[in-house]
C-alpha cells in the first residue's frame, strides 16, 4: 500500500524540466500569499497597538496609508520574496543534481571508460542526456575491443616473418653480416612492439596506491645498471624529500622508463632525481648529450616526430617514447615538461600534485 501510493505520487511530479520549475514557482507563490495575508490580519493590528481612536493628536491624512499599512504591505513583499529565494534554492539543486552527476561522469571517463553506467534518473531532458551519455560511454568501449583485437591480430602478423627471418640469419655463414642483419630485425622488432603500445595505449585497469616513489626510481636504475647502461638515481636536494604519491605503479614505471631510454639512447646516462616542492611531486631524468633546440621542445613529444641533429635515426628509436611518456603522465593527472640544462643535455621532468588533505568524509564517486 505504501509503496502504491509513493509510486503514485511520483507520477504527479512533473517529467519535464519547465514543468518541475513551474510547480516549485507555483508552490511557492501560493504558500507566500497564504502566510502573508494570515500574518497582515492576524499579526498587524498587534505589531504597533491599537488603531489612534478619535480625539487629539495627529491622524493620518484623508485618503492616504496610515505607518501600520505601510509595514503591512513591505511585511507581504518580504514574506512573498523570502518564499521565492528559498524555493529558487531548492528548486536548483533538485534541478541541477542530475547534471552534476552527468558532469562528474564525464570528468571521471578519461580515468576509467569502463566504468559501471549511470543510472537514469531526473527531468526527462536529464534522462535522456545520461540515455546519451552511456549509449556513447559503450560505443567507446566496442571501439577499444575492437582496436585491441586488430592490434592483436596485426602484432601476430607483423612478427611471424620477422622470427622466420631471424632463424634464417643465424643460419648465415659470416658472422659480421649475422650481426648487422640481426640488429636490423631487432630494431624492427623495438618499432613494431612500441608503435603497436602507441596504438593500443591502454593498459590493463591498475589500481591506484601509495607508491613510493624513491624506492621506484631506485630499482629501476638498479635494473639499467644490471644491463650496463649508466642510470644513476642522485639524491634528493636538501630539505625537499620525496613524498609517496597516490598513483598506478606500473603505469608511472614505464613513463620513467621512457625518459631513461631517451637519455641513454641520446645522452649516454640518465641522471634520475625525485622531490617535494610546493605540493608538487617533481621527478627528473636529465642526460649529458646535445640537447634539443628550442623551437622542437614542444615537438618532439608528437608522435613520430624525430628532431635532426643528435637525435637521428641511427641512434635507433621511432618517436614515440616521449609522447608515450607524456600520455601516461596526463592519464596520471600530471604533466611532462622538457628544457635544456645550462651545462647541456635535455632535462624531462614529470609534475604530479599531491592532493589537498581534508578532514571531512568522503562521499565517494557520484556514479
């Protein structure tokens, strides 16, 4: 029974959004006129005592308002536009909560596209924008499955003739041609497994934590130098230590592995540094080799961009790990910069904001 009659009095609330704010205004225009014709004819005459009766003193002027009429009349206008701005009030965020957990959800997308979809609720403007809303969230998520599916199936193409051709090489009778066709068929292979990330992009859903950032930077250079490229993890300067940072592990790995591959391929060592300055977690990777020109510092992140120069071809590589580098960054809510150091090389520096702590109590994501 009780379910019967919440369910008919949400068919009486209006569906459409003029509808919805021309009941509150209709509402609040009858309750205004109500309360204040009852505060003028039972309050009034009580506010400033009894009418003046006949005899000496001043009295009002013929056909004009007495001081109790006027107060009536500026008690009825308050009353009638308190009533107004508190409906407004409340109409409003009635109204604009469902666009703002539309907006949150759009916001939230860049983060996690598979999240759960939002539930339709609202105006029938609302519902149909969040109607909307999740159709396009889905086709996005048909979109990756798709691409990964043809990164896939063209990863498998791509390599099979290449391990063919690397098995028939070791074949070949002069070591010196072996070797320089086996480099080759490397480097293709390094192209073809970094374009296809570039495409794909994203990785598997990883879960946000408190990382350590000092403790990361270290066992990758522990890991370069086990390999024989010089990385070297300096310390952090004076009073400004490394705070943890809320962020994907893995994901914020490879965006610094990028940065030491660039500078050891272009630089000849990579010069790793991580602090704490003004909120922002700071993290550099700086090389010792030629730097770039100022004009190709904000190219040089573009896909497939290869600057001249140092930063040639045959120092191997296809464009795509700074771009890479940055794209992770931005996903993980920071920013790479680039500049060139006084003494020379190139210095990548990753900017991540600590978040701003609260006290109060987390209401959670509005989806």
């Amino acid at each position: 029974m009780i379910r019967w009659r919440a369910a008919w009095l949400r068919r009486l609330v209006p569906r459409t959004l003029y509808g919805r704010l021309a009941c509150l205004v209709a509402v609040a225009v009858v309750i205004s006129h109500f309360l204040a014709i009852k505060l003028m004819f039972e309050m009034g005459p009580h506010l400033f005592g009894p009418p003046p009766g006949p005899g000496p003193g001043p009295r009002p002027p013929p056909g004009g308002l007495d001081l109790l009429t006027h107060w009536n009349l500026w008690l009825d206008v308050a009353f009638r536009l308190s009533a107004l701005l508190l409906v407004t009030w409340v109409g409003v965020r009635w109204l604009a909560q469902p666009v703002q957990g539309l907006a949150n959800a759009a916001r939230g997308l860049g983060q996690d596209v598979r999240s759960p979809p939002l539930v339709e609720s609202g105006t029938v403007e609302c519902r149909e924008a969040i109607r909307v809303f999740n159709q396009m969230q889905a086709r996005i998520c048909r979109q990756l499955d798709e691409r990964d599916n043809f990164v896939a199936a063209v990863s498998h193409d791509l390599r099979t003739p290449l391990t063919r051709l690397a098995l028939r090489v070791e074949a070949l009778p002069d070591g010196q041609h072996r070797a320089q066709f086996g480099r080759d068929i490397a480097e293709m292979n390094n192209m073809i497994t970094v374009t296809l990330d570039y495409m794909r992009n994203v990785a598997a859903v990883e879960p946000f934590v408190l990382l350590d950032v000092e403790s990361m930077l270290a066992s990758l250079a522990d890991d370069y130098a086990a390999t024989g490229a010089d990385v070297v993890l300096q310390d952090s300067p004076a009073g400004q230590g490394c705070a943890p940072l809320h962020t994907q592990p893995q994901a914020l790995r490879r965006c610094v592995a990028n940065l030491v591959d660039n500078a050891v391929r272009y630089g000849g060592r990579a010069l790793l540094t991580c602090y704490t300055l003004d909120g922002v977690v700071c993290l550099e990777v700086a090389d010792d080799g030629a730097g770039v020109s100022e004009s190709e510092l904000q190219k040089i992140v573009q896909p497939f961009y290869r600057s001249e120069g140092s930063r040639n071809r045959h120092s191997g590589g296809v464009g795509l790990g700074l771009s890479i580098a940055s794209d992770i960054a931005q996903r993980l809510k920071g920013r790479l910069t680039l500049s060139n150091r006084p003494e020379g090389g190139l210095l990548a520096t990753l900017l991540f904001p600590l978040p701003v702590l609260s006290t109060a109590p987390s209401s959670g994501p509005g989806r």
